[in-house]
C-alpha cells in the first residue's frame, strides 16, 4: 500500500503549507481564511500554481515571482516536516492504533506553529495551548490507551511543575523567566501524553534548550541573560518523545 504512503505524505505538505501560513498570520491577527496567500514583501496575491508546497518554492529559486525577494525558508520547512511526521506516524500507528494516530496529527497541528511563532514573537498563542488541553483530555474518554485520569494528572503535573519552577526563579531573581504560555503549553503536551511522559519531556526539552543555551554563549557569544524562548524546546521534545515512544522506542532507557 505505498500509494497510501505516497498520499498520506502529500497531504501532510499541504497541511504543512496551511500551518505555515497560521505561523505568518496568527500573530498578526490576520484572518487565516481570506485574504487568498500573498506574499509577506510586496502583498501582491499568489497564484494557486505558484503556492505548491516544496515544488513552486524550488521552481521559483526560493524568490516571489512579482518582486523577487526571498520566500522565508520557514514555509518549505514546515511543510517538509510536517510531511514528514504524517508519514511516520502512518506508517508506525495507522494499523493498529488510530488513536495514537489522530494524537500525532493533533500535535503536529499545534507544536509545528507553536516552535516557529515562539522563536519570531516571543508568544505561544492561547488558542494552541488551550485547545491542545482541551481536545487532549476529550480524547481521554474515547482512546482506550489514555485514560481520563491520566490525562487530568498530566496538565496538573506538567503544568504544576512549571508554575513552581517560574515562581521560584522569579521571586529569587526578580526577573520573569518562564512565561504563562509554556505552563500551558506543557499542560496541553500532559493532557495528550500522561504525567510520566510529561516529566520526560520536562527532562528532556531542558537538555535540548541547555546544549543550545551553551552553543548560543559559545557560539554566537551572546550574554549568559539573554532571553530565549522555551516553547520550540517543549515542543520538539514533546514531538521525539511522543512518536519514538509510541513506535516502540522509549527515551527513558537511554536516560536511565
């Protein structure tokens, strides 16, 4: 069934390319129904031919047609990944497990934007956050691998811990560290997840944004101060954990 394959991959491009626009719009709060794709330079309209995901951005060498300024590489990356992630997850859980199946289509659809809007605002849309607590802990009572209890002591575990964590930094520090987005961003990744799965994301997406936090002193000598966005970390280490374990594969034994 690799025509199967084939589909699912193009459909997630496609989706890949509607999260791209949410990414562009959201934040702006530009309806993401009209107007029709325009180009984020000069405004004028895309054409539906030039609007192809991966394919128009490689036939028009990465510019806009009309004013020939570069086309953010964010869009083709989203779709990319977003193709990417479709596929994997149809080809690991679409058998057996559907509901772990419509779970990573759900994440996908909230943490791909999430990751790309966190690092361009500094902002994690309520919409996201609070939809992914919402629909996580609905799901629990039909998916037969989630109970609804599990999913209610995810987002207060997960939620909880980064609460303590941001009032403790800022009543030591006096500065604001963690934002009330990644608190419920973090419920939302608990709601869909559990509370051991949750902890392990904590775990995790701290080791990813502490290596980048080393590379970014080392690196791009920036001061040791310097505000970084935590919501593309809990968001990428929400996505590994949550397909690598749910495919067989489980972080915590390479932790342990």
């Amino acid at each position: 069934m690799y025509w199967l394959d084939v589909l699912v991959f193009l459909f997630g491009l496609f989706w890949g390319s509607f999260l791209a626009l949410l990414t562009y719009r959201i934040p702006k709060n530009i309806s993401i129904a009209t107007p029709r794709s325009f180009c984020d330079h000069c405004g004028k309209k895309v054409h539906w031919y030039y609007n192809l995901p991966l394919l128009s951005f490689i036939y028009l060498k990465g510019k806009c047609k009309e004013c020939e300024q570069k086309i953010p590489l964010r869009y083709p990356l989203i779709e990319l990944l977003t193709g990417a992630i479709f596929l994997f997850a149809f080809m690991h859980f679409a058998e057996d497990y559907y509901f772990t199946l419509i779970r990573a289509f759900v994440l996908t659809t909230v943490l791909i934007p999430t990751i790309f809007i966190d690092i361009d605002e500094r902002i994690i849309p309520d919409r996201f956050s609070i939809g992914l607590i919402v629909v996580g802990f609905i799901l629990s009572f039909f998916d037969p691998g989630m109970a609804w209890h599990e999913s209610a002591v995810g987002i207060v575990v997960g939620g909880g811990i980064f609460f303590v964590i941001a009032e403790g930094y800022h009543l030591i520090t006096g500065r604001e560290g963690m934002g009330g987005g990644d608190i419920k961003l973090i419920a939302g990744i608990g709601a869909f997840m559990g509370w051991w799965p949750v902890l392990m994301v904590i775990f995790l997406s701290s080791i990813l944004g502490s290596i980048y936090g080393l590379f970014a002193i080392l690196v791009f000598k920036k001061g040791r101060l310097t505000e970084i966005p935590f919501g593309p970390f809990i968001s990428i280490a929400a996505l590994l954990y949550f397909l690598l374990s749910e495919s067989g594969i489980n972080i915590g034994d390479f932790i342990k």
